[in-house]
C-alpha cells in the first residue's frame, strides 16, 4: 500500500511547532473565507443570468420568479453541494487513513457502488421514480457494503491490505450487477444515466433535511477520530503502545465513510475525484496530522465541489454540465499532474 510521508525537513529550518500551528490555523481561517465566497458565487452566478441586484431582491425581497430561482434553486443546491462536499472530503481523508492509501477514496471500497445498484434496484424492481425515494435506497445500499466490507476485511483482525481486497471484490461484484440489471431494463437505463452522472441540479431542501442527520453524526465521528487514526498510521503494534483501540476504531471509521459517503451519494449520485483529490492536496501542506487533514478537507472540499458546480453553469449556458462531469475533467489531469510531480520529487 501507498503510505504518503513527505520528506522530513531539516532541523534548522522547520518551524517550531507554535509557529507551524500559527500558520496552520492562519492557512484555514483562509480557507474558510474562500469557502464563503464560493458559496455566495454559486449562489450569485448560475444558467440563468441575472444582476446583483436582481439576485439581492430574489434572495431576501422577492417571492416571484427571482426568488424561484435564487432561494427555491440556487441556494438549495449551493446548501446541498456545501453539505455534500463537507462529506466527501471527509470520507476520502478517513478512508486513506484507515487503508494507508493516500489514492484511496470512497469508490476503490464500493461503497459509492453499493449506493448506486440500490438505487438501480429501487428503480428496477420496486418502481421508485422520485429522489426522495432514491435516498433512501442510495443510503441502505452504501450502509450494507460498509457492513459487508468490515466482516470481508477481517471484523477484529481488519488490515488495511484486507480492507482494500475486500473493497476490490465488492466493487467487482457490484459493477456486474449493476450492468445486467441496466442493460435487461431499458426503463431503469434511462432513470439512471442522469443520477449516476453525479449532479446537484435537482437539489431541494426536502432532500437537503432527508440527508442533514447523516451528514451531522457522520461529521462528529469523522472529526472525533484524528487522533486514533494519527496512532494507527504509525502502524498496529506502535497504536496499541499508545493505548489506540484498533478495532474500535476501524469500525467508527467504517460507520463515518459509509454515513458520510452514503448521504452524499444518495442526495448527488456518485461525484468522483472530490474525496480523492482534495485529502491527498491537503496532506502536501499540513503532513500527515489528521487533526489538521481533516479540517482542511471539511473545508476545501465544497471549495472545489461548488466551484466546479459553478463552473458547469456557465460553460454551456443556457444548459449546463453536471457537477459530476466536470469534477472529472477537472480531476483527472491536476491529480495526474500531482502524483508525477510527486514521484519526480522522490528520486
């Protein structure tokens, strides 16, 4: 497995630890300042033009067409892509930590799989055809792989190794089924190829309050965790010495990525490249501490979800590319671009 451990640096020129912390916290407070303005871009700029003005009136004066548009769409999907993004952030940095893989996401251990044949089932065999009724099935499916990946990987004697084997096996099988079941039923084809694309356009806050309590109690655990999984990225023997509980904590972190994940994906569809990419930039600045991994990706995670978001909108206006798309095209060649910049520097 890939363990991402930068350079140490040299001892007269790091920083003492109150002045690395200084930074830190200087860096984040940053971060969280880009995050608002983000949110007020997403919320200001969408398919449909529209002034300042235009959008002020919408948001807190009109309850016409303007505030249709500005409250009943754009500031559900903007909440909804915050909440989403928050989450897969924080999933994907959890996941590289219990797996000591720093390209580790929710997809290589299916549980964005799991999401999606549920809601393939949901569709083919129970008739469900609203997105209230596809969160529900979206969040079983990713809950029952999360159960089923803990008792393949090991239960008690769980290691990142059997873990990612698991995960791999589960994906397998998975993707199989999900295929026969899409190509015998060309009426669940159709249902699913704008949900497994990935998008925030049909947001609401119906939904947004469905997937809130997940989202909240998958947040709290995920944050509670840096330091055990701090201990057991230095290896099982050494996390034991220090008194971290192993098994107790591969478990929490299997429950924090699967609500997290499964509320995401059940709300948006499967959004790649968000919980892969973002964890592993953030680790490049603040080392390996999960105290700090974790809050920056919490943060920088929606950055990138809702300007990607954003982004869609206005490149093909008056349509607009799905969020799912253009996290990919914009995913793919940066973290390439990363991995071999990394890989140069190790030689």
């Amino acid at each position: 497995m890939l363990v991402d451990s930068p350079p140490e640096p040299r001892a007269e020129s790091a920083p003492a630890p109150p002045k690395r912390r200084a930074i830190r916290s200087i860096g984040l407070l940053a971060s969280v300042l880009v995050l608002l303005l983000v949110f007020l871009t997403s919320i200001a700029v969408g398919a449909k033009s529209m002034s300042m003005d235009q959008v002020w009136h919408g948001l807190f004066e009109d309850s016409g067409t303007y505030g249709d548009v500005v409250v009943g769409e754009r500031l559900a999907r903007t909440l909804l892509g915050l909440l989403a993004g928050v989450a897969l952030g924080l999933s994907g940095a959890v996941l590289q930590a219990l797996t000591r893989n720093p390209l580790a996401d929710p997809g290589l251990l299916g549980i964005n799989l799991g999401a999606s044949s549920a809601v393939v089932t949901a569709i083919s065999f129970f008739g469900v055809t609203s997105l209230s009724g596809y969160v529900w099935f979206a969040f079983v499916g990713a809950a029952l792989v999360g159960v089923l990946l803990y008792i393949l990987g090991g239960a008690r004697g769980a290691t990142p190794v059997r873990l990612a084997l698991a995960g791999t096996a589960i994906s397998a099988a998975l993707y199989g089924y999900l295929q026969a079941v899409m190509i015998t039923d060309g009426a669940a084809l159709n249902k699913m190829r704008f949900w497994t694309v990935g998008s925030l356009a049909s947001a609401n806050m119906d939904t947004i309050k469905q997937v809130l309590p997940f989202l909240v109690i998958g947040t709290v655990l995920a944050l509670s965790l840096a330091r055990p999984l701090n201990a057991m990225a230095m290896g099982d023997d050494t996390a034991r010495a220090l008194g971290a509980h192993l098994t107790r904590t591969r478990a929490l972190s299997m429950a924090a990525a699967t609500l997290l994940c499964g509320a995401a994906t059940a709300a948006c569809g499967p959004i790649v490249f968000v919980g892969l990419m973002v964890p592993h930039i953030v680790r490049s600045f603040t080392g390996p501490d999960m105290r700090w991994i974790l809050p920056y990706a919490a943060v920088l995670s929606p950055v990138l979800l809702l300007g990607a978001d954003v982004v869609g909108r206005v490149v093909a206006r008056p349509a607009e590319l799905q969020v799912g798309i253009v996290t990919a095209v914009i995913g793919a060649p940066v973290f390439i671009f990363l991995v071999r910049r990394r890989k140069l520097a190790q030689l």
